[in-house]
C-alpha cells in the first residue's frame, strides 16, 4: 500500500525530521533528476527548463537542474515572479525547443492562482504537486498539467481526487526517509490485493461460498442478474436469487426464488443461515412495503452483508430503524452509496474531503463504508481507510454498482473481513472495467472480473 498523507501532515513530517533540510533537498532533487532522464530518454542534446519557486519545492528543482547540467543537458532556470508568458523565451525560439518543463514553481502549501506559461509539446513532470492544485481537494484555478508527478514520502489526496488525476499525470512517490504520522489513507496496490484475494479451499463444495442474493423488481430484474452473475465471476459457488416481481433467465446457474409482494423477509430469513453472506437492495424498488420488508430484513439478520441501491433508500424509510440502528446488528455490514445515496443517508453530499465523508458515515452506521467515485474511498470502523482508483469512465455505464455489490458478497461469503472484501472488490472491479472496450456495458465487466482476478494471482506468484 502508499500511504496518503495531508499536506498538513508532509508539513509536520519534515519539521519533525532529524534530518537537515539540505539533505531532504539533495534526495527530492536526485529523485526528480532521475526521472526527468527517464522522461526524456537521456540527456545528450536536450533541452530543459526548470520553473523554481522561492520555497523548498523550488529549492528541490534548483537541485535537479545542477544534476541535468552535470549530465550534460541544457538547463534554463526560471523563477515565478512573474513566470515567462511562453517557456520557449527563456530558451529562444531558434533553438529547436524544449524537451522538458520541470515545474518546481509551488508545492502543497499553495494558495491563491498563478499563471503557467506555454510550454508547446514539451513533456511536464511536476514536483510533489502540479502547481496551482490544491494538494487536498484536487481543484484549481490554473495549473500546468503534468506528464509525471514525482511526490514525496506519500500521495497526497489532491493527486488522486477532483481534478488531480487528470492534471498529475502518472504518479511516482519517492520515499526521502522521513517518519511518517498515522495515514489519512492507504493507496490500494495490485500486490496487496493479489496478497488478499480469496483462494477456494481444495475440499470446498458449492455451499462453502454461497450467496443469497435479494435483487430486482419489474422493470429492474436486470441489476439482479449482474450481481448473480459478477458474484458467481468472483468465486460464488452458489446464488441463490430472490427477487420481487418478474426475472430474467440470466444467468442461467442462479436459483431463482420470486417473492409475494408483502411479508418476504420472513421467507428469506427463514434459511438464510445457510449462506456465507447476502446482498440486498439492486433494482429491489421502493413502491408500496419494499422498502419495509428490506429493512425487517438487514436488521433481523447477522449474516455478512451487503447493502445496495434501493436497500440503501430503505435505511432511512421505514419503521424498523435509522441508518445509526446498523450499529446494532451483530454481523459485518457494508453499504456502497454513490454521491446521491449518501446525501439521502447523511442529509448532505460527500464535499470536497471525501475520505472525511466516508468516515462520518462509519460513525453514523458502523458499517464499512464504499463511497464510490472516480477514487473510490473504503473506510472501516476501525480509522483504517483505503483508497482505489484503478477503475476509469468505463464504469460510468447503467448496472456498474450492481456488479460491485455481488463481488462484494462473494469475497464475503469466501470468508474475507468485510473491509478487506469490500477493498479488494472494489480494485477488482475497476480492473474488470479496464480490461474492456468503451462502450463495455456492466454484463461485459462482469464478465471480465475472473481474468482480473486471475490476473493479479498470477502477478503475485511471477
């Protein structure tokens, strides 16, 4: 995992350090320098620009400029104040231009707007941030967009929300030796997840990792169907499908149960102890007592749970409890609100600090909670946070969250903590979805959630 830290806490860490400044200054640079060769492939014949700011940021570029003049490149030191309107005035129009913008202008503190200059087609590497980013929420006024952003010690939440990831570019954190405080938030890997995926026990039998499954309505038996069919791709051995009204065929292995419209809860609660874990709420409804027979069920149970879609809806519409009543029940519980469900959760949307959203929703619920996003956030009642961002706009498609839920149910029922089920789904999920084409609809990242599953297994043992 990378560890994400505030800037508030990169601030404290280096005035904690016992190591001088000058030290910390040598290594960011070296870091930078060293990526910068990378960048362009060597050194002879290249051209380069530092934009150096008046503090450390600057300080770290200045560094890395004196290593590239020593590896024989053409350096150009520019300050800030002002910063030149087009980067090739500093270096002369005639001179066949810039390989290399290095943008050490203004570091995690920044506040206010600045005015980069032109760069043409030179590459842009960005030291700790992209100048002008708020390093906390990842918005700003101007900034020079990045090909690569070197950062230190720790990812900060501005590179990996908002606007950040789009202006970053690809992100290398380069450890200076600083002692770190406790993590905001931990940065999901593939090693961690392949280290964490669940693995069927030779002796396991259909019923080892069963789900049940309490999904879709008329008109919505479609998000039923994905989370069968994502859940038996992550490893359920059995779904056993409840729904309310008519249901598809698909996917064919699912037992298929359908439910009167009143009075089923008790039904399914009836052998629901055979199952590992069960998900509830896609496409279930909201009409007349769907919401109450929901709730009657999530908190009558102390199965592992998942909580979805219109299940969410039912936490905060019916007679049985509040959404702070999931504090009372025994069992493991996650719930996967996006930006919509957790304002009708919490009574206002997530803002700009969204690792702070998720946990205050852990302290209203007790739940792990899966506030999804771009980066999606997973926070456990335990402090613990991890953050995923592998999956892109391809999860942006109708039936997405469903594929999400029943993942999440099957690493529950294989026996995975809930935090651990719902991290690991989470990154699985947004692989899945980058392993299809655009336009992939949510049946195809379903579809593709074993080989990212294969996939990051074989990583591990390479």
């Amino acid at each position: 995992m990378i560890a994400v830290i505030t800037p508030d806490q990169a601030r404290a860490a280096d005035a904690a350090s016992p190591v001088p400044m000058a030290t910390l200054i040598g290594r960011a640079g070296s870091a930078v320098a060293r990526t910068a060769v990378s960048m362009m492939g060597g050194t002879y014949g290249r051209t380069v620009v530092v934009i150096a700011g008046p503090g450390n940021n600057g300080a770290d570029g200045r560094h890395a400029a004196r290593l590239l003049s020593d590896r024989g490149c053409r350096v150009v030191v520019v300050g800030t104040d002002p910063p030149p309107v087009d980067i090739l005035d500093a270096v002369g129009h005639a001179t066949g231009g810039v390989d290399l913008v290095i943008d050490a202008a203004y570091g995690t503190g920044f506040r206010g707007s600045w005015d980069p200059p032109a760069v043409a087609d030179a590459l842009v590497l960005a030291v700790d941030v992209p100048s002008g980013l708020d390093a906390m929420t990842g918005r700003f006024d101007r900034v020079l967009s990045a090909s690569v952003t070197v950062t230190f010690q720790a990812a900060k939440p501005g590179l990996l929300f908002g606007d950040g990831p789009a202006v970053a570019g690809r992100i290398e954190v380069v450890d200076l030796g600083l002692s770190l405080p406790e993590p905001y938030a931990q940065w999901l890997t593939v090693d961690d997840v392949a280290g964490w995926l669940p693995r069927r026990a030779p002796g396991a039998h259909k019923w080892t990792t069963a789900v049940r499954l309490v999904a879709g309505s008329d008109g919505m038996s479609g998000a039923g169907s994905l989370a069968a069919r994502s859940a038996f791709r992550a490893g359920a051995g059995m779904v056993r499908w409840s729904h309310v009204g008519g249901a598809v065929a698909d996917p064919i292995e699912a037992v298929r149960e359908r439910l009167p419209d009143t009075g089923w809860s008790s039904m399914v609660l009836s052998d629901l102890d055979r199952f590992g874990a069960a998900v509830v709420g896609p496409g279930l409804g909201r009409l007349g007592p769907t919401a109450d027979e929901a709730a009657a069920l999530i908190f009558s149970s102390s199965l592992p749970l998942v909580i979805d879609g219109d299940a969410l809806f039912a936490l905060t519409w019916n007679p049985h409890g509040s959404p702070a009543t999931l504090r009372n029940r025994t069992g493991p519980v996650v719930i996967t609100p996006h930006d919509g469900e957790y304002a009708t959760l919490m009574g206002e949307p997530p803002g700009d600090d969204r690792i702070a959203a998720a946990n205050r929703l852990v302290a209203e619920t007790g739940a792990v909670v899966v506030l999804k996003g771009p980066t999606t956030v997973i926070a456990a009642p335990d402090g613990r946070t991890w953050l995923v961002n592998v999956g892109d706009e391809r999860l942006a498609t109708a039936g997405t969250g469903d594929v999400l839920s029943g993942v999440i149910g099957a690493f529950l029922a294989a026996g995975l903590p809930a935090w651990r089920a719902a991290a690991v789904a989470a990154w699985i999920h947004g692989d899945a979805a980058r392993r299809c084409a655009y336009g992939a609809t949510a049946s195809d990242i379903a579809d593709a959630i074993a080989p990212a599953m294969a996939s990051a297994l074989e990583g591990l043992t390479r």
